[in-house]
C-alpha cells in the first residue's frame, strides 16, 4: 500500500488544530489506560492498521497487557474489563457505527452509570477524535512504521 497524501504536508496549519483539539481531550478525567483501550477499538472496528499500530504501542508504553490488548477484539467475552472500560466501550462502538446502532439507549445508560457528565462528553469527543484520525490515515493511507524482523 502506498501512501497518498501526507496531510500535514499539504495543510500544516489546519493538521496543527487538528492534533491540538484531540491533546485537548488529555486531563479531562478519562484515564490513559481507557482512553488508549478506546482509541484501540475504534481504530479496529474501522480498520485502520495505522491507529492500531499507534495506540497498541502508546497503551504498552502506558503499561496495558498485551492480554488486554489482544482480547480487546472480543471485550464482551472476556472478563479482563472493568465495568467502566465495558461502558466505554459500548459507547465508543455504538458511536463509531452511528449509522447502524443510532447510539442505543442501553448503552448511554451504561454510559451514564460509571461517567459523570464531563466524562460523558470527554469520551464522545475523544470517539470523535479517533474516528476523524482513522477517517484521515485510511484516507491518506496513512502507513504505520514497519520493523525490519529479525530471525530468531
């Protein structure tokens, strides 16, 4: 896959409000761990190998497990999630396939169980952020860094 456009190239002011609007979304009261687990999955639900890259190193970096990281594909079955991560997952599905689910009543309830109301807001926009993110990596096709292996 070859790359078609470096955005930040192309429009170095308008990716520098960009990236500002999601480093704004850091302290808002959403731990670092949820929001990496957040940002993992709705880079997989979309497909965006770039993302995925990213945010599965940044949550390593950030101390997650690789278990955590490998179930999180299949989060409902596992039961390595806390009640708040489940929420926020839910609503990061949920809104990352709006046109299908029309953000389900259930899940802004679950939502609403273990996120005050800043939280809520916190992580519907930290949701919007990674799927503008993966929108504009699959787009540009965006390609993750590549390591050259090594035989054991």
């Amino acid at each position: 896959m070859a790359p078609r456009l470096n955005p930040f190239a192309a429009a170095p002011a308008l990716m520098k409000s960009w990236l500002a609007f999601g480093e704004g979304l850091r302290g808002r009261g959403l731990e670092e761990s949820l929001m990496e687990l957040v940002q993992i999955r709705a880079s997989q639900v979309n497909g965006c190998a770039f993302c995925i890259h990213m945010h599965t190193t940044d949550a390593r970096k950030a101390g997650e497990t690789e278990e955590r990281i490998y179930l999180l594909d299949a989060w409902r079955e596992s039961p390595l999630y806390t009640e708040r991560e489940r929420a926020a997952l839910a609503w990061t599905e949920a809104l990352t396939r709006v046109s299908e689910t029309h953000a389900p009543d259930d899940d802004y309830r679950a939502l609403q169980a273990h996120f005050s109301e800043q939280e809520q807001v916190a992580l519907t926009l930290l949701v919007v952020a990674i799927n503008g993110w993966n929108r504009i990596q699959i787009g540009f096709r965006g390609v993750h860094p590549v390591e050259e292996r090594k035989a054991a």
